[in-house]
C-alpha cells in the first residue's frame, strides 16, 4: 500500500525526540521531513532548525 499526500493518518507516537538547543520567540526555523513506509505504519524522521543548529530531532510514527 503508497501513502498519498494529503491522506489522512493517525498520529501513533514520537520517538526519539531530542531538544538539544534552547528556542527564543519570534526565532526562524527550518523543519526538514522525509518519510518512509513499513506496512500499515509510516515514519516521517524530522530535523529543526535555526540559522545555525538543528534544535529538535526525532521521528512521528503514523497509522492509516
């Protein structure tokens, strides 16, 4: 089964969500999402980040 942009899924969990560096208001950041299917499951690995560190890292696991 392909996952199709814009269907709907059901957020099923955060894994190995790491903050690493402190975020002020009004503060420009980048996210970065690339995704991979395994079965009924889809996991999109994600990367935040300001003009020069990545901020928060981790993964969301997602469910048809």
């Amino acid at each position: 089964m392909h996952w199709q942009k814009g269907e709907q899924v059901l957020l099923h969990a955060l894994k190995r969500v790491r903050f690493t560096h402190l975020v002020r208001p009004g503060e420009a950041l980048s996210l970065n999402i690339s995704g991979e299917e395994a079965d009924e499951e889809i996991l999109f690995s994600f990367k935040v980040s300001n003009k020069e560190n990545i901020v928060c890292s981790g993964a969301i696991v997602v469910k048809r």
